[in-house]
C-alpha cells in the first residue's frame, strides 16, 4: 500500500513540478541573463487536489519552495540550477493517511538563445537540461534515477506585451519497479503564455498547456489555465502571484503561486 500511494504522489508531484519560467508561468521564454550576470529566484506553490479510486475519496495537498539560480555563461547561454523543497499529505476519506516533507530532485538546464531578431521581435532558444536524483523515491519526492529533456522555445515581443511557446519532450527513467510499470517514460509538452503590459511596472500574464499524462494507465493528458500577476518593483527585483486550475481531471485541480526574482 506504501509503495503504491509513493509513487502516486512521485507523479502527483511530476505534474506540479515548476519549469523554471518567469514565474508564476509554465511556459519559459527565451531571454537570458547576460555574461556574468546572475538570477535568484524563491518560488513557492501550495496546491489541492481530490480523487475517487475505488469509490474511496482521496484528498491530495502539497506545499513547494524551490530556489533556482540562474547564470550568464555567455550573452545568449544561461545555465539553470533549481532544488526545491516538498511537503505532502494525502487523506482518505478525511483520515490523515501519509505526510512526507523533504528535498526533491534537483534540476540543471543550459538555456541557449540561438535566433534573435530585433526588427520582428522574434527570438528563439533551445533548453536541455537534466534531472539530478537528490530527493527520496521511497517517499515520493524522486525518480532515483537521472532523466533529461529538451525544449524548444519561442518568444515575440511587442509594444504591448509578449507571446512565448513551448514545445518540450522529457524522457523519464525510474528506479522503483512499480513505478517503471505504471509510469510513462515519453513526456511530451506544449504550451502558450501571453504576457500584457498594464503599466511600466506591472504585467498580467495567461498561460495555458497540455502534457502527457505520466500514469499510463489514465489516457486523459493533464490540461491547465494559469493566470497572475508580475510587479517590478526596480529593475532588479521582480514579484508574481498566480493560481493554477485544471481543465480536467487528470490535471491537479487548482493552485496557489507566489514568488520573487532578484537579478545582480
């Protein structure tokens, strides 16, 4: 029973995973930190989620803090490290049973502006990147083993705001043999982000994707609407807020996103 309700939670967790954008988006853009310039982010989600199996109700809630430093190789490569922080608890029909906190598995990606075109305002990136096994698989916190993937970005930028799209492919490998069985090791995603610019500080921001689902045995692909907000209090320090729902079920029903970015 323990190792099947780990590994629901390791996919619970998959699907909420940040992607490392300007938060709170999922969607990444293609812009770039500069050579020799530096990023922090402190990000932090809190999410809820309800399911019926076997004609149990399951009641799924997960807080995660995750810190992600970006730096400036060059003018158009950027190298990403994220490491965040899981909490879990999972009720059966309002009966506590399992909570689980730690560290999840750490993220490394290389972002590289490859195309940019100042008449048109388009840009376009390439982002592989892996994923590191430092967090616990016997709680649901990792793969326990290394995965990688790659994504293929689009950014264009206008008077008004910006369009981003995603294209990405991750390909998942599992140490815990009944995760090997009910987990799908192909994933695939896409999405679309617009941001608007309200005022010179403050921006709106709608993201909106679909990925494969990582249970192979749900054939429904989990799709979400995001929307929030992004304040620049200066020209280094960023603020966002957002929430998250699901369009379906295989979706994490909703959640609530908050976070900062500081550039130096």
């Amino acid at each position: 029973m323990l190792k099947k309700t780990t590994g629901a939670v390791t996919l619970l967790l998959l699907l909420f995973s940040p992607a490392y954008a300007a938060h709170p988006l999922i969607t990444d853009d293609t812009g770039t930190q500069g050579k020799g310039k530096f990023q922090i982010e402190i990000n932090s989600g809190f999410s809820t989620n309800k399911e019926c199996t076997n004609g149990i109700s399951v009641q799924e809630r997960e807080r995660e803090i995750a810190a992600v430093l970006s730096c400036g190789i060059t003018e158009n490569i950027d190298l990403v490290v994220g490491m965040p922080l899981k909490w879990y608890s999972l009720k059966e029909e309002g009966i506590s049973a399992t909570e689980e906190q730690g560290i999840g598995d750490m993220t490394v990606d290389f972002k590289w502006r490859m195309l940019e075109s100042e008449e048109s305002g388009m840009s376009l990136a390439l982002k592989p990147g892996l994923s590191v096994p430092t967090g616990s698989e016997e709680k649901g916190f990792g793969n326990g083993a290394i995965s990688g993937g790659v994504a293929l970005i689009a950014t264009h930028e206008g008077r008004l705001g910006a369009l981003h799209c995603n294209l990405a492919y991750r390909r998942n490998a599992y140490h815990i043999e009944e995760d090997k069985k009910a987990a799908r090791n192909d994933i695939w995603h896409a999405s679309l982000a617009g941001e608007l610019n309200l005022t010179e500080n403050l921006r709106s921001v709608l993201n909106v994707g679909i990925e494969t689902g990582e249970k192979k045995a749900v054939e429904t692909h989990p799709t979400f609407l995001l929307g929030g907000l992004i304040y620049s209090v200066s020209e280094k320090l960023d603020l966002d807020v957002g929430v998250k729902c699901g369009l379906n079920e295989a979706e994490t029903d909703r959640a609530f996103l908050a976070g900062l970015a500081t550039r130096f």
